[in-house]
C-alpha cells in the first residue's frame, strides 16, 4: 500500500513569529469569565449533586453515579472516575488520585543532591530524561554552574527522543482505546529501538538517571552516533505509516473530531500545558518561551491546533513527533566533542586518573560522595518542555547537602483538572478517547 | 515591550505598597512576599492588567520552614505568555493557625494544588470548593511533608495481619 502524503490541518508558525505577539493569546479578563464558570469537582460533590437530583426527581431516574476505575484498561493507571451519568451523557465527573502515592518529594528531602536524581526517573515513567533534566536544572540554577557544551547538546537530544517515546506510548494506548490495534504494535516497535538506546548510554531502559545536576552520569559509549542515527533515518517513515492508519480514517475522525473540546481561555483558567493546550491554538511551548539547555540554536517549528479538540490534540502530537526528529538530527549533527559534565571539583568529582596523582581531587572524590555538594540557601524554580506539559521542578535550598523542599509541577496532575470541563454533557464512551488524549501518567500525578 | 523584574516590582509597589512584605531577586527570579489579604487582589492584577498579562497560574506549592515564624510559606509562579516573564508570589502562614485565603474560585488551576497542599502541610485555603485529601488517604493522621512528621516503618496489611495493624493506628479509638 502506498502511503499517502498527511495533509497538515494545523498551522506550522515559522521561528521567527513565535516569539511575544500581541492579541496571539487570550486576554487575563477572557481567561477570568471563563475561570469563574468553571468547576473542578471532587467525587463527594459529584455523589451529593447524585443524591440532590435523585430528590427532587420521584422517578428515582434522574441520574447515576459511575465508578470507573480506578483499576479500568482504559484509565491509564490507577485513576478512578466518579461519573454522574444520565442515560448515555456524562453531566459531570470527578477524577480521584493518589493511588500511587508514594511520597517521592518527601523522600528526595532526605536524599542528598545528587542520590535524589534516581526518585526523579519514578515520577512521569514515561519521560525519565526530561525529569532527571527538570531537577538538575533547578539544581544547577541554584548553584550556578556552566555545563559544558556536549553535555548541553546531549540533554537537548535525549529530551527528544524521551518526547517521541512518550508520545509513542501516548499514541498506541490511544489508538488501542479507540480500537485500532495494529498502530499500538507499530508504536511498541519503534519505542524499543528508543529503549535500546536509553539502555546503551545509562543502562536502564525506564529508570534511567542519565541527565544529573553538573552534567551527564557517563560519556555517550562510541556506537552511540550511529545507533541514533539509524533510528532517525527510520523513524520520519514510521510517522508517515501511522499517520496513513489514522490521519484520514473515517472511524478515527469519528471518533476525535469535535470529541473533549476546550477553548483556549478555559484551558488556560484550569492551567492545561503542553499539547493540550498547543491544540486550542495557544502558542506556548516552554522550549520557544523560557529556552534552556540551547533550545535557542535549534530550528523547529511550534505546532498549534486551532479547535481544541481530540483529533487536534492528535494532529498537535504527531506534527510534533516530525519536529522532535529534526532536532535530535540537528543536535545529533552538532554534537561537540569534550567534557560531559562540569570542571567545577565543587560540584562534579574528578576522574579516576586525576586521583592517582592529585591529593585535592582525592579530597574533592571523597567529599563529594561522602557528603555532596551544598548550593546556597535560595530557591529556584525550572520549567521544561516534558511530553504533558510544562514540567516545573521548585528546590528550596537550605545551604545543606539536602533539598530542603521538592516539588514537581507535574503537568499530569494538573491537566487532569481538565477532564470534567472537557466531558461535560459528552457521551460516556467519547470520555475513553479524552482521557487518553490528555495523556495523564498517574506516576507522574500521584508523586 | 518586555517586562523586566524593577517594572513589574514598582508597578506592583505603587498599587499595593503595603501589602507587599518583602521582595528579593535570587538567579533572576523576582519573589514578592505578601500580606495574606493582599493574594487576591495582586493575583487578579497580575493576570488582568493589560500591561503585565501573566495569565498562567504555572504553579503552587507549599513549604514547611520548621523552626521559622511563619513557619510555612505558599509559592505561586504566575507566568506571562506575552511578555515570557515569571514572577514567584510568597504567602507565609503561621504554625498555630495556618489559614491562606484561596485562589481556586478565580484560578481552578490551584483547586487541586491547594488541596495538595492542605494534604501535605495542613495549611487552611479559607473559601476553596471543597478542601479536603487528595494523595492521601482519608483517614491519614497527619500532615507528611511537614518536617516534624515522623518518618516510620509502615508495615504492609494482608488480610491476616489486617485487623491488628488496624487496631494498632491512631484512630483506632476514635
């Protein structure tokens, strides 16, 4: 079958008109008429509204209340739905979490700076580079360190490829909820290969505390250019092969198209980021806005939706995974030879040879894995661009060996607020696509 | 025209100088620490000025500075999209009666966030819909992440072993 060319419903703004332009985003007033009709209900609201209806209704059939979940195929985890349904139509819901809660900003509080990267990879399982890359940010911004340039490239790419594989996830669990079995496969093909490089540089295919605060745990192995290399070459057609699957599919188009709309005011009242809220047409992407680690270098293009919609969300995704490409390329191509993490004997200890005729860096190992390093007292906040959304990473520094305070701005968490302004007044089996068109990871949203 | 931290600090001085406590800079950050009753009305304007436009609430989350008066604080990041610049809100509330006023009626974005931070800190959003846990569970005793919770072995409930490590937690005479 030969693969047709995907028609892009979505406008690619070029650089240069991404930047600050005036009347591109809703006004603060738009955005408070749409915050004060908004609810964001907990399930004690939904089963008392239940119980108010079913009074003043005799008939004893004005509504009922739905558990879905929390151990549901298609709630992504264990995320449990209060749903008040009448008939077929959802007339309200409530997500409730904290299933997962284990309690990972309360354990880096007692981890030393660098030992508290490996609680980081638990949070979004889906994007552990981007995560490592959100603390050792922060981090570093309370240290102010300078990161050499390889280590910089490096960052940007394995964000990248960690995007694409987020996306793949997002992408087959989605098609898979909507019945499309054989893109779910595709997409589990190529995120092995992605895997496979995650475990050639770090070691762990998921959990892989690669991106640390000073640099990266280890030099990129040899094989690793070509090993990118070929995936990238690979991957453009892959895109194209799912994008003929579903792109143009009448059921799929049945059943995203108009499905979970939100507009650009109310999904900026209830905090939505990343494609969720690129696909109401607000172009913010933390990556153009606030760039970090040399986003600034790379040529890429904002992808924005203009109806808010699932099949949007989708076409915002996939545009993105073909920009995500083109700058592991970019910094692939450019990638610099030299050090991998920072000179700062403060901050990074000494190579092994240094040790052998260097007493300051015998000193310097042994201080810095026995006790750490300690930044200054202070806080700092860091925002990237994760595969959900903005990913704010707040450390508060108490001039100790130890984070004082963590605390994730997980974007799942707070996309989740979204979900019952999206399912209102919907059919109950359209809340299957929104919710994976939101794409929680319940890691992520529980800590 | 871009916004730079000594424009918002003195617009923001010349509207609410009493209600601002305190202001710092750290690694280019602009931190205002406010009077509790100031939060509302400096939120609204942040996001409502035509001047500053931070529309996104970005984050809140709480602290617990154990040994210090006030001893929790409130940190709200408001991003402006238009003019890419943050500026980082405090609100500090006292250990004996820590009361905040809300911002979730007018921000739904902070809904879930205070009820985070409630569940984590015990700090009161006077005026939020519905305060109540969120992570954890209901009958939790405690508030986790303050820094004088002890931190204990828990130890795992099967069903043989239910009952007595029921009756064993502190609200089990409740």
């Amino acid at each position: 079958m030969a693969i047709a060319e995907p028609k892009p419903q979505i406008s690619l703004l070029p650089v240069a008109a991404t930047p600050a332009r005036s009347g591109a985003f809703p006004s603060g007033q738009a955005i408070a008429a749409a915050a004060s009709e908004m609810e964001v209900p907990s399930p004690r609201q939904i089963v008392a509204a239940n119980k108010r209806r079913i009074q003043n209704d005799p008939t004893g059939e004005g509504s009922m209340v739905l558990n879905m979940g929390p151990h549901h195929p298609s709630t992504h985890g264990v995320l449990r739905l209060a749903v008040e349904l009448a008939g077929e139509t959802v007339l309200q819901l409530a997500p409730e979490v904290g299933f997962l809660h284990t309690g990972i900003e309360k354990t880096m509080e007692s981890k030393s700076y660098q030992k508290a990267v490996v609680l980081t990879d638990r949070t979004d399982y889906l994007g552990p580079m981007i995560n490592n890359l959100s603390y050792a940010l922060a981090v570093e911004k309370l240290l102010d360190c300078e990161i050499p340039p390889r280590a910089q490239v490096a960052r940007v790419l394995f964000s990248e490829l960690t995007r694409l594989n987020s996306y793949l996830v997002w992408l087959g669990t989605h098609a898979l909820d909507l019945a499309a079995m054989s893109v779910f496969l595709y997409c589990f093909r190529e995120r092995e290969y992605l895997l496979d490089i995650f475990e050639l540089v770090s070691g762990a295919r998921m959990m892989t505390s690669y991106i640390r605060p000073g640099g990266l745990a280890y030099d990129l192995p040899a094989e690793f250019k070509p090993t990118v290399q070929r995936f990238l070459d690979i991957m453009p057609s892959h895109i194209d092969e799912y994008e003929a699957l579903l792109t143009e599919n009448p059921i799929w188009k049945e059943r995203t198209i108009g499905v979970g709309k939100i507009s650009a005011a109310d999904a900026l009242a209830v905090g939505l980021t990343g494609a969720n809220l690129r696909a109401t047409g607000v172009a913010y992407d933390v990556r153009k806005l606030f760039p970090y680690s040399g986003y600034e270098n790379y040529d890429f293009k904002l992808v924005t939706g203009t109806q808010g919609d699932t099949y949007d969300r989708y076409l915002v995704r996939m545009a993105e995974m073909r920009e995500s490409v083109k700058i592991a390329q970019q910094a692939l191509n450019n990638l610099p030879d030299g050090p991998y993490a920072t000179s700062d004997r403060k901050i990074w200890p000494p190579s092994k040879e240094e040790i052998t005729y260097s007493m300051e860096s015998l000193i310097h190992h042994f201080k810095l894995w026995t006790e750490g390093f300690k930044p200054p007292v202070g806080d700092a906040y860091v925002a990237v661009e994760s595969g959900r959304g903005e990913l704010g990473c707040y450390v508060v520094s108490d001039g100790s060996n130890k984070p004082w305070r963590v605390h994730f701005r997980a974007p799942s968490f707070i996309n989740l607020q979204g979900l019952p302004h999206m399912a209102k007044g919907q059919i109950f089996s359209d809340l299957i696509a929104m919710i994976a068109s939101l794409d929680p990871v319940l890691g992520e949203v529980d800590r | 025209m871009a916004l730079t931290n000594a424009g918002v600090l003195q617009t923001l001085q010349t509207r609410f100088g009493a209600g601002i406590l305190g202001t710092s800079e750290f690694r280019g950050d602009l931190a205002l620490t406010l009077d509790p009753q100031a939060l509302i009305p400096v939120a609204l304007f942040l996001r409502e000025a035509p001047e500053l436009q931070y529309i996104l609430l970005s984050s809140v989350t709480g602290v617990d500075y154990y040994g210090r008066e006030p001893r929790f604080e409130v940190v709200y990041h408001f991003t402006s999209l238009e003019h890419a610049h943050h500026v980082v809100l405090k609100v500090g509330a006292n250990e004996a009666d820590p009361h905040i006023p809300s911002l979730a009626p007018m921000f739904p974005t902070a809904n879930y966030q205070e009820r985070e931070i409630y569940d984590m800190f015990g700090i009161i959003f006077d005026g939020h819909p519905d305060l109540q846990r969120i992570l954890m569970p209901d009958e939790w005793d405690g508030f986790p992440q303050r820094k004088d919770q002890p931190l204990v072995y828990e130890e795992v409930a099967f069903t043989f072993n239910h009952d007595a490590i029921d009756a064993q937690k502190p609200y089990a005479d409740k």
